[in-house]
C-alpha cells in the first residue's frame, strides 16, 4: 500500500493540534490548582483570625494580675 503525502501531512498538523491542545489543557490545569491553593490559603486565614479574634479569655484578668 503506497503512502499518500498529503494524509502524512494532515496527521501531522493534527497531531500538532492535539499536542498544543494538550498544553494548553495542562497549564489551565495548573493554573486552576494554583489559585486554589492559593484562595484555600487565604480563606483558611481569615477563618483562623475570625477565631482568634472571638475568641474569650481563657481565665478572668483579675487571677491573672493577683498571681503576678
């Protein structure tokens, strides 16, 4: 079966296409992951000064002046 030049030439640019699609796809992949992380940092952070900063005494500041 002899090889036709033009379907050569129509794979390869598919198989360009695809490859390029492919990396493209992975790095909107990455991207996603990093912003992800990178918002879960954030929101993990503001959770944690929320609490903090309701968070009450664990004793009354007068033991805490007495015992000084």
């Amino acid at each position: 079966m002899p090889k036709d030049p033009q379907l050569d030439r129509i794979r390869r640019r598919r198989m360009r296409y695809a490859e390029r699609k492919l990396k493209e796809a992975q790095q909107r992949l990455g991207r996603a992951e990093r912003s992800i992380l990178h918002w879960s940092r954030i929101l993990a952070d503001l959770r944690y000064e929320r609490t903090r900063a309701i968070q009450p005494p664990l004793w009354p500041e007068d033991e805490t002046t007495v015992d000084n």
